[in-house]
C-alpha cells in the first residue's frame, strides 16, 4: 500500500514554557490514538509508520513517516433475522426480510443464508485518508491539557496562545484545511529575530534540516535540550568550574529558546556570604540562569545564562545579564543580613494573625501542638524531647522573614540557617530544615531524631485536623497533599526504624485538638487512611496486593511492623507449601466463622480420638513457646517457616479427620483445636487471603 510522510506545524505566540513538553507529548498521543481509530482493524499498517513530535516556544509540530494514504478494502457483513422466518409457504419474503433488506440498502435477492440466519454482505473499498487528517489534527488540538484557553482579535477560536499560520501537507500536497482560523499551506516560519521569514516546504522530509539550516530553529526538543545541556557544561570548564544542571530547570529554558547560545557571567564574590540555596534560587526562579560550582560542590560567583540569539557582540549581552542580577543578589545579601538582626525565638508572636485553615486556627496554634507532639514523638523514639519541643516552636517563624517572603521556596532552609545564627542547639537547627522532608517521591529522610520527630508531628496534625472537620482527600483533590504526608510519616517510621505506634499517636495528636466536629472515631479513621497508602508503595515494590491485604486483616499499628509482616508473607508464598497452606487456612476460617465463639477455651488433648489431629495437637503445642519467642523478636519471616512445616499434619488432619463430630465434646474440641491453629497463623497475617 502506498505510504507517504505527512507532517502538520501550528505557529503561536510564545507557548507556556513550563506546559511546552506536556502539550507536545499529549498532542502526539492524541494523533496516535484517533489513527489507530481510524485505520480500525487494519491498525497494524501504522507499524512501519514513524511519529515524532517538534515542540518550541512558536510552534507544535508533528511528522509522520510512511503513513498510509488509504484505509485497506473490507467486507462487513450484516446478520438478519432467522432464515426459518423469513418466508411463507410460498416462498414470498415476510415483512421481517424485507425491512432487513432495506435496513441494508439492497434487495432481498442480495441476500444470502449462513448459519441458519439472513446476511448482507458489503464489499467497502479502500478509503483516502485526506479527508481525515484536518479532524483529527483538530480534535488533538481541542483535547490539550490547556486549564486556560485564550482569544485573540475579533475571532471566536480558543487555543493556549494566539495562532499565526498553519502547514500541513501530505506528501508533496496540502490539505486543504482552516485549523485556528487559518487557512493551511506549506509555509513554516523561521526564527523571530535570525529569520523572520517564511519557508516554503516541497516535502515533510525537509523539515527540520530547513529550519535547522536556514531559519535558526532547532525544532526537536530534546535535540535542542541536549544541545543546551552541553553547551553550559562547556561553559563551566570553560571557567573551571562544573556546571549544576536541575532538569526541571533544563525543560523550561529549552521552552524558551529555539536557537540555544550558552553565556558565561559572574558575580561580585562577596554575595557568596549569602546561603548558596538562596542565590541559586534567586538565579534559577527569576532569571533562568544555571549556578557553577568547584569539585567540592561549592557555589562559584558565576552563572550562565541561556540566549536565543547568536550575538555578534555577546560580551554586550553577558553584560545585560550581570547587570540584572546584581540587584537580585543584592536583594538576598540584604533580606539575610536584615533577617539575623532578628531572633526566631522573637518572630513566634508574628505567627499569630497567620491562618493556617479557618477552623483550624492560626500557624501560631498548629506551632503549639506540633510542639508537644514533637517531644512526645521524640521520647518514644529515644530522642531529645526538649530539643523538639523547641525546634517545633521555631518550625515556622521563618515564614515571616524577609528572605522567604520574598523566596518561598526557601522556608525551612532559611531557618536553619537563622537557628544556627542565633545559637540554637544544632540539632534544633537541623530539624527546622528537615521537617519538610520528604518532600516528593524518593527524596532523602530527616537524619536527626529530632528532625524525624518534627517532620512526623507536623504531618500527623495536619492529618488530624483536617479529617477532624471532615475534609479528607476526595478523588483527585487532595490540596493539602495528605497523601503525601501520609506516606512521608510511613517512609520515616519504616526506613528509619522507627518503632512507634500510629494508633498511639494519633490518640495523642488528637487530644491537643478541642472542638473538632468529625472527633468520634477520628483516630481510626486517620489510621485506616494512612495504612492505605502501603497499597500503592507496595505495589511500586511488585507486592502483590493479596499479601498487602493478608497483613492488614490483622490491624497492625505500627509502620514498621507492618513492613516486617509484608515482607515475610512475601517471602512465604514463594515456599513451596504456601498454597496448599492458604487453601487450609481458608477452610478452617469458613469452619469457625459457621460457629459459636468459645472464648479462651483449649483443645483437651484427653479428647483427641484420631492419630491425625493428635499429630496435629502435639506440633502446634510444641510450636508454641518457639513461635512466643519468634514474635518477641519480630521475627516474622522464621514464625512463617516454622508454620510451613505444618503443612502435612495439617492435610493429614482434613483427609483423615470428620472435624463435624456426632460427639458434641469431641466436636468442640476439634474446633478449638482448629482455633487455636488458625490463630498462630494470624500472629502474621490471615494466610487465608494468599489462596
């Protein structure tokens, strides 16, 4: 069949920097889609088609290569009504037939018999697809993640950004098309200032290189991003320095630019007495700029910038660019110097006309509690509970400074930087930075009890409170990040070891609340919500979910010792008795759950009447005390393999054993025995739900 390369490019005014990679990628995912859509059962003719997508601040751009021109012919065949209905005795067609045969366009002679039933069949032949590519170019358009749509002029049509022209051709043709309200040709644009000129395009091949060689455009973003990536770690060697290149950083200047220039500039050195993370980002927020640092990882009094334009006099520009980020530098040398004239102890009554949420008081209120439960956590975590008290009444009176007033991002570094400037015992200084730790998926942990004691209580009483008026999490919205926070608490107890109580801490969270609406329950509720999110961690881990559940039918409190028992029971079903174990298991829970509760009661050995549950009865009991110590250990995994080895007593026991008993003592006795059997499984975990 024949294929030819179709390419489409939207021209706009400057794209949302930081969405540019994000549109790009949805557009093309959008176009695959409605392809394969349209090409329906014959899709595996796109396999020799190449996509490849063409992202820059003026333009979107999608190149097809080796796309079909048409959809291949087929038969569709249309089954009718029962054969055995659709004539008389005479062989005259009934009204059923006839319907059939109109419903299909075709006379009743065009019918034929298969399978007991009246069938059309319809010969379609092979379809262009010209007339499909303008749709469907539009239709990805519409369904870009854009949360903002804009018009512009007099016009109607809504996009991101105002639209300037329009290419698509299909081969060496243009589809004749109106996208954004214009009329398609196959002209592209080259760079707004090196070329700003029209290009005309004979064939999609051309297309980058054109832009490339003539219009001063590199058109493929992670070309471009690369190309950007290189060139300002040239530029630091170039001044003996290494070049610190953040990837979210990276994306957004590559979103900026279409004809990448790296500069070098500096800085005067003495601004290098301001904290290096609020110069990075007073750099990297305001001006895009990336920082250099030495082999040691300090930060250097120089910063390169990204340009996108080929200057004939780039000293003029590098120097532009040290002009406007002296008064920023200066700006943060002068808040940090402003801001140690005064205490943190002397910025806890600023917290008080800050609300942190209307019923749930002001920052001043939530200092206060995170305090006492920060030194509760921190005796329970062999810590120091003054120094988290105290660490937790300083948490957040650097959000009234100069410097993260004006950098918000710096809350938490900035006061520890403060702390350590007003003399604060080091270990409180260190936890003001670490109480927001995590702060995303695989980030490090707070290293100091009292950081982890802070980051902990911080998060339980934000998850307190917020469930206590009822506004937990719901679907997608979740603005607190409770989520988040509930899984950074479970990080911290697990990868530190911490061995602490989640139904104990929140009973304490709780009281240091008075009023809260949704109280009853609330402790439960916050923990059951909590203990949810070892769902998707586990499943990030390839645990299947059958053991996360197995663990959890067992109302474990404790993080880390939830992970100890999802890690044994893991490691159980991997043993070779494991499922005939889980099958056991789930019988006798059907058993006892048919049965009245005997309490406390054991099984009388006096009454064992079968070889097979008196075998049974003596393993179990001589299992008992190792198993008592096992747990005392928390010792998980090697309670499970001492339970594996019941597995032939056990079968034995069903295959030999009428456990219903006409004897009612001797039934009863075998129920507990199976009881007590069941329960040393459930030391771990309920076994049953592994089968």
């Amino acid at each position: 069949m024949e294929a030819r390369d179709f390419l489409f490019e939207l021209g706009t005014e400057e794209l949302p920097p930081k969405a540019l990679k994000s549109l790009s990628a949805a557009f093309q995912a959008t176009v695959e889609k409605g392809l394969k859509e349209i090409f329906g059962d014959a899709s595996e003719l796109l396999d020799s088609a190449n996509i490849r997508s063409f992202a820059t601040p003026r333009r979107l751009a999608l190149l097809i290569e080796k796309l079909p021109t048409h959809t291949p012919s087929k038969t569709t065949t249309v089954t009718g009504p029962p054969a055995k209905i659709c004539f008389d005795a005479d062989g005259n067609p009934s009204k059923a037939l006839q319907g059939f045969a109109k419903k299909c366009g075709a006379a009743v002679a065009d019918l034929e018999e298969v399978n007991g039933k009246m069938s059309f069949s319809r010969q379609e032949a092979e379809q262009s697809i010209n007339d499909k590519l303008a749709p469907l170019m539009q239709q990805a358009l519409d369904a870009l993640p854009i949360p903002k749509r804009m018009r512009w002029g007099a016009s109607r049509v809504e996009f991101v950004r105002p639209a300037h022209w329009c290419l698509m051709i299909f081969g060496d043709e243009v589809i004749d098309a109106e996208i954004l309200g214009h009329k398609t040709d196959r002209k592209t644009f080259g760079h707004r200032f090196h070329y700003n000129k029209s290009i005309e395009l004979i064939a999609p091949s051309e297309y980058e290189n054109i832009l490339s060689d003539s219009g001063y455009v590199i058109a493929d973003f992670n070309q471009r991003r690369d190309n950007i990536a290189e060139q300002v770690e040239l530029a630091a060697q170039n001044i003996g320095g290494k070049a610190v290149i953040d990837p979210a950083l990276l994306d957004e200047v590559t979103a900026l630019v279409e004809w990448p220039v790296a500069l070098a500039g500096r800085f005067e050195e003495r601004f290098l007495d301001v904290p290096a993370e609020a110069l990075i980002s007073s750099m990297k927020e305001h001006q895009k700029y990336f920082h250099v640092a030495d082999e040691a990882g300090n930060i250097q009094p120089y910063f390169i910038t990204i340009s996108n334009i080929e200057s004939t006099d780039p000293q003029q520009v590098i120097s532009g660019n040290e002009r406007v980020i002296r008064p920023r530098l200066a700006d943060a040398a002068f808040f940090f110097e402003t801001d140690k004239k005064s205490s943190l102890e002397s910025r806890i009554e600023k917290l008080k006309p800050i609300v942190f949420q209307n019923q749930l008081g002001t920052v001043y209120e939530k200092a206060q509690r995170v305090s006492k439960l920060a030194a509760y956590i921190a005796s329970k975590i062999e810590g120091n509970g003054d120094w988290a008290a105290r660490a937790g009444q300083l948490a957040k009176t650097d959000l009234v400074s100069e410097m993260v007033l004006e950098f918000s991002d710096l809350q938490g570094l900035m006061g520890y930087h403060y702390a350590n400037n007003d003399g604060e015992p080091s270990e409180v200084a260190e936890a003001i930075f670490e109480q927001y730790l995590p702060k995303f998926s695989g980030d490090k942990l707070p290293a100091s009890k009292t950081g982890q004691a802070l980051a902990i209580a911080d998060r339980v009483d934000t998850l307190v409170g917020l469930f206590g008026i009822n506004q937990p999490p719901t679907g997608s919205k979740d603005p607190f990040a409770l989520r988040r926070s509930a899984i950074g608490v479970l990080r911290i107890l697990v990868e530190k070891e911490l061995d602490l109580d989640l139904a104990e801490l929140l009973t304490e969270a709780t009281k240091n609340y008075s009023d809260l609406p949704a109280l009853d329950g609330l402790e439960n509720t916050v923990l059951e919500f909590m203990l949810d999110r070892f769902r998707a961690w586990y499943n990030d881990e390839g645990v299947p979910v059958e053991v996360f559940l197995a663990v959890k039918a067992t109302n474990p409190s404790k993080p880390l010792e939830f992970d100890q028992r999802v890690k044994a029971v893991n490691f159980f079903r991997t043993l070779p008795q494991a499922e005939a174990l889980a099958a056991a298991n789930k019988r006798v829970a059907n058993i006892l759950s048919k049965q009245a509760d005997s309490g406390d009661q054991q099984p009388q050995e006096s009454l064992l009447q079968e070889q097979a549950e008196q075998a049974l009865f003596n393993e179990i009991t001589a299992l008992s005390s190792d198993l008592d110590s096992l747990m005392s250990q928390s010792d998980y995994k090697s309670v499970l393999e001492n339970l594996a080895s019941l597995q032939a007593s056990i079968d034995c026991f069903f295959d030999e054993v009428m456990v219903m008993a006409e004897d009612e003592a001797v039934r009863n006795n075998r129920i507990c025995l199976l009881k007590k059997l069941r329960e040393q499984f459930l030391l771990v975990a309920d076994i049953a739900l592994l089968g």
